[in-house]
C-alpha cells in the first residue's frame, strides 16, 4: 500500500500533534528519522521535518503495517512526503 493511499489530513493532525506533545528531537529519536534536509511542513506559523511527520501519519493509519520505508521527503513522485502532504492541502516550505 503506498503512503498516498494511507496518509490523511487527520493523521497528520495527529502526528504534529505528537511532535508538539514530545518536542523536535524525541519525536525524531523515537520514530528514528533524521531531520528533514531540504523540505519543511508550515502548519500555523511552525515548521515541521515534513518526511517524519507523513512516516508517522502513515503508522497511524497502518498500525499493522512496517514502517513506510521506500518514500522520500522530496517532491518529485507520487510517494514522497512532500507530494503527499500538498496533495492533501498543506504547505511545504525550503528549508533555509
């Protein structure tokens, strides 16, 4: 199942809300992601690493599932984070 099929704008909602619940680097620790090198996720005046926060909506609505691991944090496809995420409506931004 790719992660376009599963990602949501509500399980994303959910995932920034983890992130602000555990803070920036546990949040990145504990799902192991590194932070985002190119692209960030602009929600409500604050930027979030935008391929960690869709791996996570992604385990949220695929529990049972491993974690989404052929997906990038570009732009450039179909299934990777940045894509998924401005299909769905939010903005990403370049990080400076």
């Amino acid at each position: 199942m790719s992660i376009s099929e599963v990602v949501t704008r509500e399980s994303v909602f959910k995932a920034i809300a983890i992130h602000d619940d555990m803070g920036r680097e546990a949040f990145l620790a504990h799902y192991r992601y590194g932070p985002a090198t190119r692209y960030l996720l602009s929600v409500d005046g604050k930027e979030y690493d935008s391929k960690a926060i869709c791996g996570v909506a992604y385990l949220l609505n695929h529990p049972e599932g491993s974690r989404p691991r052929n997906f990038s944090g570009g732009v450039s496809g179909r299934n990777t984070a940045a894509t998924v995420l401005e299909n769905l409506g939010f903005r990403i931004v370049n990080k400076p």
